[in-house]
C-alpha cells in the first residue's frame, strides 16, 4: 500500500510540475508539498518505524529514491527558470548613453602646500625625513635643549602619555604626542654626520584652544642644514629662494632677534607681503611684513646631545605651520576649515 502510495505521488509531482508557471514562487510551492516538513513524503517516512524490517527496508529504500529523484527535477527547474529570465536584450549596453562618471577626490589643501614644499627642496638637493607622532621626552625637549622648568613641558601646552619608557641609559622617561618635528631632527642627527640637508614635514599636537587661528592637532615644516661652513647668509638666501618660488613672485626675508632654546642667535622671519608686494595694503596691516615663523643657528648644546664636538659644525633651522602657508595661499581664513570633513571646502582645490 505505501508503494503505490509513493508512484502514486510521484506521478502526481511530475504531472504538477509539468503545469507549473515558470516563477521561483511555484516551484518552492511545489517543493514544500512535496519534500517539505509536512508533506506526505515526510509522512510517509516517519511510518516506516511501524514496519516490519524486511518492509521498511524495502520501502525505505524506494521512498529515499524517489524523494531525490523528486529533489533532482525540482533542481533543474530552478536552474531552468533563471535561464529563462534572462532577458539578452535588457543585458545590451546602450553605447548612446552618456557613461557614469566616476567621481575623484581632492586633495586637502595641507596636502597641496606639502607637495609643492617637497618640490621645491628636493630641486634643491634636501632629504625629506620623517618620524614618529608619539615621542619620548629626551628627543621632544632634552635633546632640543628645552630646560625641565620650560612652560612647553606644562599639561597644558603638551599631550602627555601617561606610558612611561627606559631609554638608553636606563632613565624612566615619559611619553608625548610631538609638540613640533624638530624630534625628529634629533634623531637623525644622532644616526648621520654632516653635511646634510634635510627637511622635515609632519603633524603636531598642542594643548591649544581652538580658534580660528589655533588648533589642537596641526602640521608643521622644518629645515635643518648642517656642516662646516654655514652662517645666517646661508639661512637668509634659502628662505628668499624657497619662498619666492613657494609663491611665484619675488619675495624678501626680514630677520627679527628673538629667543629658542634651540638656536642661537634666533630670529623671527618675515617675507613682503604676496599681495602689495611690500607697499602696505590690509593684507600686511599696512606694514608691507607678513610674520611667518620662528628660525636661526642650531644651538651648540643641541650639536652636543646629538654627539657632535662643540664649535666643529654650525647649521641653521626653521620652523613653521604649513596651514600658515596655506591659508596665505589660497586666502583661507579660518584653521579649523583644514580638519573639518567639508568636501564642500575641499572641492574648491
């Protein structure tokens, strides 16, 4: 009785799915009543236990081949079916339709001054070197001759890592996030002897308040020339050179004395103004200056800590925000645009 019952169905299942409509939806329709949880196939399996073995076995074996004949067509159904709905005309590529177009990022403005910055000292013969952002204390300060009583070393002009190291000599020392690249010309005068010329791009980290002239987490540019025979007319003809070529248009270098505990003598630098060119305008507040950064004559101490014999070398160094530079550019007048996310400023360059 349960082997006719099975023909029975089987012959049924073919006469079904011969009617069937060629969609997804029937077929598994078909699928659930015939091989599904609750169908008679399923049934009819779960009643072998009442058999006798010779029986169950007998139809058992029948049930199971027939149940994966029935699973067999229903798979090739499927595969029928995604055949049949392709459409080879929907699949035509319509050469008349204008193509999509890809859209292209910008750089960041820092981005561009950087670039063009590395342009230029290259083409002067400079190394570019870089550096880690988090530093120990002797190569943000010790080394850069900044005393342990120096305001920078203050919780509140310096992230400070609460993770402390053993350097070298086995000194505990502490961790920071970089106050300015000059860290990093401390480590590579430690590994390299002069003459070198080297410039040093990266970002740096200040306890700052944000304003539009300030941010916390900013980019600075720094160049470092060192050998036997270098003086501050040296420092005076590579700032006129590089700014002039920076800007496209001749531009001259005031010197100004100032203090760092790094250089001696130290300066503050100026260049005309790239709007009047030095006649006064509202750019320079009338004055024809405009203030850029700080530089001067690498401290002999600092030669010291990198393991140079005192008086053998001078060398010169400056430093300055390259968001400085770009906001002079490209006439920029609020910091906190470079780090905002805005594609809307972005896109503009």
């Amino acid at each position: 009785m349960l082997k006719e019952k099975i023909e029975n169905l089987k012959k049924q299942f073919l006469a079904e799915i011969e009617k069937i409509k060629p969609s997804d939806k029937a077929l598994f329709e078909l699928e659930k009543k015939y091989v599904g949880r609750k169908s008679e196939f399923i049934a009819i399996l779960k009643s072998l236990k009442n058999l006798t073995p010779e029986e169950k076995k007998k139809i058992g074996e029948l049930a199971n081949v027939t149940k994966n004949q029935i699973w067999e067509i229903i798979k090739n159904k499927h595969a029928e079916i995604s055949e049949s709905s392709f459409d080879a005309k929907k699949e035509e590529i319509d050469v008349t339709i204008p193509g999509k177009k890809k859209s292209v990022g910008h750089w960041n403005p820092i981005s561009l001054v950087r670039h063009d910055i590395e342009n230029i000292f290259t083409s002067m013969g400079y190394e570019i070197i870089e550096g880690p952002e988090v530093e120990t204390e002797w190569y943000n300060f010790d080394a850069l001759n900044i005393p342990a009583d120096h305001p920078a070393r203050d919780m509140q002009d310096t992230f400070w890592i609460r993770q402390k190291i053993n350097n070298k000599n086995l000194k505990e020392e502490s961790l920071s996030m970089r106050s300015q690249t000059s860290a990093v010309q401390a480590r590579y005068m430690e590994k390299n002897k002069p003459p070198f010329r080297i410039i040093v791009p990266g970002k740096c980290f200040r306890r700052e308040a944000t304003d539009t002239t300030h941010d916390h987490t900013f980019y600075q540019f720094e160049a470092l020339v060192v050998g036997e025979k270098i003086n501050v007319g040296n420092l005076k003809f590579t700032a006129k050179e590089f700014f002039s070529a920076f800007f496209k248009q001749d531009v001259n270098v005031r010197l100004r004395p100032s203090y760092f505990p790094f250089t001696e003598p130290s300066f503050e630098f100026d260049i005309s103004c790239t709007v009047c060119g030095g006649s006064g305008c509202r750019t320079c507040k009338g004055g024809g200056w405009l203030e850029l950064g700080g530089a001067g004559m690498v401290n002999q101490n600092v030669f010291a800590s990198a393991g140079y014999l005192r008086n053998k070398y001078q060398g010169f160094a400056w430093g300055f925000g390259l968001e400085r530079l770009a906001m002079m550019k490209y006439k920029i007048d609020d910091v906190r645009l470079f780090h905002s996310g805005d594609l809307r400023f972005v896109k503009q360059f």
